[in-house]
C-alpha cells in the first residue's frame, strides 16, 4: 500500500471513529438534559419536606442518570408538584436551592398527614 493511500485510509478511520464517538455523547446528553413537569404522570400538588438522614440531590430528571444540581438538607420544605414513578418534581421553598424546580426520589419526602 502506498503513503497516500494509507494515510486516506488513516483519516477514514478516525473520522468514523470521531464521528460514531459524537453521536454516542450527543445521545448521553440529551438523557442527562433538565426535564421538567410535563413528563410528570401524576398530580401531588403538597408542602412537604426532606426526611431523609442525609443530604438529598436534587436532579434535571426523573432517574440517576441526570446530573445533580445540588442537595437538599434534612428538613428543607419543598413544593411537592407531581410524580413520576418514584421520582417527585418539586419546587425549593427555603435554602440555598430556593426557588429551584428539580426531581428527587420521593421516598425521602415526607407525606404531611391531614387531620379534619
């Protein structure tokens, strides 16, 4: 094989390769993208607030996969919007993410009981 058509050859393959690694990450981000109540599947609509021991991280999305935006402290009150399977989207009442919608596992929320 000559050098030129090696080196054609050469510049073929990293291309496929750079081009295949490109669209592997545009597809990686698009899930890790911020993703709102729309995809909620049902309505909550209560205060509520962080029971979990630890510190809890609010994400861009309902699931691990979505990158975290900060953590919410045990106590932090929080406006509980919807679900998504067990992912709740709420909106920030106090703290440093005040103000902030985002998604986080609902089973570190607590359920205020209603009393008639």
């Amino acid at each position: 094989m000559n050098t030129l058509t090696r080196r054609i050859a050469t510049v073929a393959s990293t291309g496929a390769l750079l081009i295949g690694g490109a669209v592997a990450t545009a597809s990686t981000a698009s899930a890790a993208g911020k993703v709102g109540g729309s995809a909620c599947t049902t309505k909550v609509r209560i205060d509520s607030w962080v029971e979990s021991a630890s510190a809890l991280k609010i994400r861009t999305g309902p699931g691990t996969g979505y990158s975290a935006t900060g953590q919410l402290s045990k106590m932090t009150g929080v406006w509980w919007s919807c679900n998504k399977g067990s992912w709740a989207y709420i909106k920030v009442e106090r703290g440093p993410h005040k103000g902030e919608w985002g998604w986080v596992a609902k089973q570190y929320l607590a359920v205020p009981m209603q009393t008639d």
